[in-house]
C-alpha cells in the first residue's frame, strides 16, 4: 500500500510490545494510522506497531528497545520503513470470532505468532475473547497444546516414568506442594515439580519455596536434580517451556478472564514439555475459586481426561475442598514454616496434611504402589519425607539443616479480633488474599495471614481471629483497613434461619 | 492493594494511550504488572496503564504527553502513584463476553470511559470482539447510540425539519454527496451534511470536498451556512460530535471488524447529534462491501428503521448497486471533476447522476415534495442545484466560479490495457481501491483511477482499461507494479460456461 523510506532509528526501552514511533509527516508518507503495522530492514527484518507522534521528528524513528536485537541495528542507522499489513494468523482470530473450528496450523500459527510478538495486545485481547465466547473443542485444544509445547524447550529424562501434578490453584495456602515432592521421592518416584509465582494470588509455591531454597534454574539443573534426589521444587518461569504463556497473561489479567481452552492448553503444555507421563490434577472447588461448584469441578475433570488420552499422558483428577484456605497459613514464610513444621512431625493443621497425603498417595498408585494414601502417611510419619526435602533443598542450595524455626515472619503484627460470639459460618478467600496482598504478600517474604478460626469453629465476642503479619508498618496499616472494611469472617449463631411452621387454625 | 509512593514525572508523546512508565523496582512497591492500572494525583487525578520499564530511574516516571493537561502537571513534578483497580465498566464488558444484555446505565459507562480514556485498547478490543460476536438488541443499541450522542457536542439548529443522509459505503468512487446536497437545498429544504475522510477507502466525501473548498469548520459556522444556504459540506471530524468513535476505529482498524451495533450506534449517533429529523440511508450492496447480498441489506435497512423509531428520527433506505465503483473516477481530484461537471450539465456517467437524483428524490419526498426524482432531475437540468452548489462553495471559502476544468489530477499517468479481448465481466473494488491508494489517494490529491470501461462493456485486446494518475513517479510505479499483480478487470467471451445437455441414449 505505502510508500518505502528511509529512517534513522534509535532505541528506548518505552513499551511493552515492539513500536515505531514516527512523526505525523513520515506515517502519511508510509500510509500508515495508530495500530497498523510497519515492517522495518536492519540486517534482519521485523515489524513493529505504529505510534504516530509528535515526540519524534520528521526522517527519524524511537525503535522499542526489544526491537534493536531482532534488527541487528544501532542507535542513529539509517533503515528502511515500510507499511506492512497484518500476519495471517489474524485472519484465523476472525476465524474464531465467527466460531469457526480451527486447524492444527491455523492454531499453531496465532501461537507463534505470540511468540514472535507478531500480534499486538489488541489482537491478543480479541483472541483470548473470542476463545473466552466461543471455546474450543478437545481436538482444538489438543492441537493448542502441541503448538505450545513446539515454541518453547523440552526437557528429555534418561529415568521414566515421569510424575506429575498440578494444582488449579485459587485457594490460599494451598502449600502442599513439597511435602507431596518429598513423599512420592522417597517411595522412589521421580516428580521433577515446576511451579510459578503468584499472579494474582497473595503467595505462590515458588514465592514461599524461594524463603529457603534457590527456585530459579536451568533445565539441566532441574534435569541432574530430579533424576540424582528423584524430587525438585523449581520455577517454571526460569525455563523457557511454553513460553507464551507469560505474554497470554499480561493480556488476560486486565481482563479478569482465563478463557478454558487456554488454561487447559497452558497446563498440560508445560506438564508435556517436562515429559510427564503421569499427571495427578487438583481441582480445588468452592466459592472464590475458578471452580465454583463440583458440576464445574467434574467437566474439567473430564476435559483433563480427553486431552490427557489425545496427548498421551494418563491423568487422573482429584476434586479438593476449597471454601476457605487450606491449613493457616497465608504468604511465603509463614506458609514455608507451616509447610516444613508438618514435615517434621507436626499433625496441625489436618487440612495441609489430609490434602498433601491424599495426593501423593494417587501419585503413588499410580506407580503401582497399592494403598497409596496409607504408604503416603507412613512415609511422612516417619521422617522418610522429611529426609527427602532435606535432599532437594541442598540440590537447591538451601541449607540441609533447615528447621521450620528459621522462617521468622514480618516484625508488625496486627490481632484481628471478632466484634461477636458465634460461629465461623464462611471465610472469603478472596479478602485474605487482598489483606494478605496489601499487608506486602508475596513480593514482602514477611507478610501474610494467620488464620486461628477456620469454619465451623466457634469464637468469643473479642477473640483473635487472625494475624497480619507485615515487613512493614504502612503496609500494616493499610492491610489492617481492608480487613475492616472487607470483613472476611462471617460470623452467626448456630440458628443461622428459622423457619416457623404454619400456624393451624 | 499497593503502596503509594511519592514520584518524579516528565512527559513525552510516547504512547496513544495514558500510559506510566515506571521502574521494575517501583513498580513491585506499588504491586503493579505491565497493563495494570496506577491512579496519578496532581492537581487533578487521572489514571494511567502501568508499563515497566528500565528507561526511568526508581523514583521516576515518564508519563504519556496526553495526561499533562489532565493532572495539571508539568516536568519535574513530584506526584502520588498508587496501584488502581480496572473501572467499573470491565465488568460491563465481562457481561457483554457472556452474552448478557446490558443496561442503559452499564452502556454510557462503557462508552464514557472509552471517551476518558480510562479503557486501554486491551480492553476496548475485548469490548468490540464481544460485540462483534454477541451482539445487541435494538433497546440496547438506542441506548447506545444515545450514550454517544451524550459524550459529544450538539447543533441546534432555529430552522426545522432538518433532512440529512448517509450512505454505508465500501464502493469507490461514490461522488454524488455534493449533488444530493445541492439538489435538496435548491428545492428549498436544509440539509447540514457532515462527512468523513477516508478510513480504508481511497478517498472519502470529505477528501474531494477539500480540494476545492474548505471543510474544516466549527459546530457554529456549519449552523449558520445551513440555515442561510439550505446545505453545507462539511468534514464531520472537526467536530466534537459523537467523538467516541476515533478512539473505537483505531482499535477496530487492525482487527478488521465493524460490529454491526457499533456501526449503526455510531452513524446514527452523528445524525441525532446535528439534529436530523429525517434521514435516508443508501446502503451499497456488492462483492466487496460491507453488505454482500440484497438479504443483509434488507436487515440492515430493518435495524435503522426499527432504530428510527426508537429515536424519533423518520428513517428510509435505498438499497443501492454496488458491484463496480459508481461513476468514473476514484481520488480526491477526479472525483471531484466528475461531480462537478455533471452538476455543470454533463449526463455522464449516468450511474452518478441516477444515484445522486434517486437519493436527492426521497429526500423530496420525505419534505412532501411529489415525485422527487423527477423534481430532482428538473433541479439539476436547470441549474437551480449548481447555482445552490456555488453558494455553498462560497460559504466556504472556496470560489464562486469554480468549474471542473480546475480541478487538474496527477501530472503522472500511466494506462492500463488489456491483454485479451472480451466483455467486462466484474470489476474488483479492492483491488482499485488498493491501487488507488498506492497512487497516493487520499492524501496526494491529484492521486486515483480514472476507469474507461465499466461491467458489460466490449474491450479489445490493448484497449485502455483505466488510467492511474499520481503526484509521484515513485508512487505510480509502485501502483502499476501493483494493477499487473491484482488484474482488477475480469474479461471474458459472452459465453462464460457452456453446460452440456444430458446424453440420450
């Protein structure tokens, strides 16, 4: 369409997606309007949104800095800018957006593209809601998966079979994670366990595992770890499996949307590219999570069960109580000592210790160990577990001596206390997390939440309720006002209704 | 959730929307990811989209030249950042990608933060895919349309009814705004027409209005020369009507949709806001436009009317032919030749002069005037209409004594000629479009086609087909290179496909 011309670049790192900010002059000579596309020639070609603006002059171009390696090009070279029109893979979003069935290359296609930041957000955004209205059948999702696992690594185990799991996630302190590590290692399983860091949540396993131990690793190291002490608590982010994932999510959390067909794919992308072989899925169910009800719980069960036949891993689901966090602890350190005081022997809380054992123990069944749950518990009780964390956290440069003693959460404390007597009737997860966030959680490794009620309990007019914890007394202080604006607890006498009977006359 | 923290600001036109860029350090104290949201205090307090960024220092942050007004701010300022959550109108939007209906009041909060800018084009593309595929109801529509009309300025005008059309568009070439305009105010009637530039096309109303008067004007001149000449010619862009849809189109651009409650909402917004009391739509129908068949044309002609209704505005279409471009020529300056002669007298091309007396025709009749067309056709026959067409020239500093010879395009020309002998079989709008546009239509004026041969019409082999003109050798080149590549005529012998009669045995 447009016409060809020659610009003298320069780079600063001003977007977060690759563009060309051009003067009101050069975009009419390129043909080009705000959102449209110009292909730009260094050594190697790439192309880049246009911004038209008046902060450059006329003849030059602010290059985002992500561009300058893709172009092979320095400050003040002089390329050529031309009008480029959009990838094909956005003809297959339309495609979509008219609930079209794609096929495996359309698929793979808008995946690389992603990849390639060939797409823009606002492409991105259509995409995920489009797939957000319309979905995707199994085979679709099937082939969403693959295209994932093909733009990223792969990491190839000399030891077979592969464990896996995989958590939902959308319940606090869910900080099973390394007790099932330890125990299915020490029955002699391999279970090379990737996790991410909280997105949205007050505290992800990688945000409280990286209280004692390094996260961050190559694939190698996870490899050498994994097949040398059989478990492995390391950061998925680090490696680059699927990596379109972290540009999917900096577009759907705005949104408030995880669009089913992406959620799945982003799953059993990563479990694929680690080449599980057994993959153990928890899907926590309750109200503030993504799976509000058991009806819910058990389509994604089914979904998880297609795909895995479709993909070849042999998956199995575990639907898990959610309607308000698991065990008491909220944020990294206070969720690493409560995590680690159950792997020394502590019975408290059950809930952390009832969930993790019946995990592992489908993990172990699947092994072909019989009475897995039973063999879990035995192996926690003792001391076995605990040997095999002490193992994983020196792999990971953490102290094999570990005591939960060590984790000292956030020096300002604040006693949430009932403003009644009653019962605890409902706890909102979704308060807790935002107390917890405000109170510094996870980036502050001291702040969170101590639960000491949970349902069903009863409480005096005046009792604690819970703690917040913070590095930081502002943080304190603005935790402590959400927690009296949001009222997490709910509190009732045991006769929540009374239902009177008809009067007869 | 976050942290307020105290920060140095300086502004640069960096990006088409509010936008912060802020240090990764900053940015985790104020527990913000790229695309969150950050609340900016200065004397006023607007929001901004977060974008992390190496480029400012900790304690610094560049923000988008468009928020200096807004927060009443200058370079150097220290300001308050805090984290800020999405505005209430996602969840609107979240309703809309669930295909629920949506309220008066959810709908002007959608379209009045789109106006503010407080949705980022994330967020407006997910709003527009929604659309796109769940669409809306004609109440919700109205309400749309009101809800564009109320974030924009309004003429009123002292005269009454006020008569105005608008044609759907997608087929080049279609000149006969000028003539309507003309024909209608010579019988008397007013009718205050806004348009509009090019957005894909090669040229729009405005761009050939403009190369021989001007059609920048504020609310109160285009007022006063409707009221004292009947017509006006105006660019609709100039003023502050409906003026959401600028900031729609740029999204809608790059995504290639137009959802249908978009674009009824949005013309029909522009018509109530310069107070149209009667309205007739031409809806062009062909290949290549925006409405293929006579079957979505008639849907289309019934959402205006049953909108009409809903908004006190006397609604009628034409349902119009447009398989090849209407007329002649495409490009500002030979678009605006061939209107002007025939206004001078000239009955060619007759597609031009049929559709500009039709349309002209109904809008007679809406005012009571009995057989329009023929009045129409009397008015023009006369003079009466080129006559009215000279004030309103005037009116707009442009010349009294204009006449077509003025008008001169592209210095450079080059013909296209046929390589085979046969009928016009079709004629690709597209492609003449994308060759006009890279002749340099619209904005180098004398830039277009001029067609020797319409759909029908006997062609020999090394016959002219169309003429490219252009300001530019460099651009006409490119446009030929791109004629030889689309081949946008379709000849062929009468006898398109022979079909055998069955075989007897």
């Amino acid at each position: 369409m447009g016409y060809k011309m020659n610009i003298k670049v320069r780079f600063l790192d001003i977007s977060n997606e690759p563009t060309a900010l051009i003067n009101p002059k050069d975009s009419v000579k390129i043909g080009g309007k705000d959102n449209d596309r110009v292909r730009i020639d260094g050594k190697r070609s790439t192309t880049a949104l246009l911004n038209v603006s008046d902060f450059v002059n006329p003849g030059e171009a602010i290059l985002s800095a992500d561009m300058k390696d893709k172009l092979g090009a320095s400050d003040g070279d002089e390329l050529n800018v031309v009008y480029a029109s959009s990838p094909e893979s956005v003809r297959s979003i339309r495609k979509k957006m008219d609930n079209e069935k794609l096929s495996k290359e359309e698929i793979s296609g808008i995946v690389q593209d992603i990849v390639d930041n060939r797409l823009s957000r606002i492409e991105i955004s259509a995409w995920l809601t489009a797939l957000h209205i319309n979905g995707m059948d199994i085979e679709e999702i099937a082939a969403f998966t693959v295209a994932m696992v093909d733009t990223g690594d792969r990491v190839e185990f000399d030891r077979s079979p592969v464990y896996d799991f995989h958590s939902l996630g959308g319940v606090p302190g869910n900080k099973i994670t390394p007790i099932v590590v330890s125990i299915v290692a020490a029955a002699g399983l391999m279970l090379p366990k990737t996790s991410t860091r909280a997105i949205s949540s007050a505290c992800g396993t990688s945000d409280f595992v990286e209280t004692f131990c390094e996260v961050e690793m190559d694939a190698d190291t996870l490899k050498r770890i994994s097949e040398k002490v059989g478990g492995v608590l390391a950061w998925g982010g680090a490696m680059n499996l699927a990596p379109v994932d972290d540009l999917v999510i900096k577009v759907e959390h705005p949104l408030g949307i995880n669009p089913r067909a992406q959620m799945l794919a982003s799953i059993l992308s990563k479990k694929l590219a680690i080449g599980a072989t057994h993959l153990v899925v928890d899907i926590p169910t309750g109200s503030g999570t993504k799976v509000p009800t058991i009806e819910v719980a058990k389509a994604y069960a089914r979904d998880f069960m297609d795909l895995g036949e479709k993909l070849n891993i042999h998956i199995e689901c575990a639907i898990t109580y959610a309607d308000q966090p698991v065990g008491s602890a909220i944020g990294p350190k206070l969720e690493a000592r409560e995590c680690i005081r159950i792997l020394e022997g502590d019975k408290h809380p059950a809930s952390v210790v009832e969930k993790a054992c019946d995990i592992a123990g489908m993990i172990l069944e699947m092994g072909g160990i019989i009475n897995g749950g039973d063999k879990a518990r035995e192996l926690l009780a003792s001391g076995a577990a605990m040997t095999k964390f002490r193992e994983i956290v020196e792999a990971q440069k953490g102290n094999y001596d570990l005591k939960s003693s060590d984790l000292v959460p956030g020096e300002f404390v604040a006693e949430i206390t009932s403003v009644k007597s009653g019962y605890v009737h409902s706890i909102s997860n979704k308060d807790l997390v935002s107390i917890a966030k405000a109170a510094g959680a996870p980036s502050d490794k001291g702040a969170g939440i101590l639960l000491h009620k949970k349902k069903g309990q009863r409480e005096e007019k005046g009792e604690a309720l819970f703690d917040i914890y913070s590095d930081n007394k502002a943080k304190l202080d603005r935790a402590k006002e959400l927690a009296a604006t949001y009222k997490p607890y709910d509190i009732e006498g045991m006769l929540l209704k009374r239902i009177a009977a008809p009067r007869t006359r």
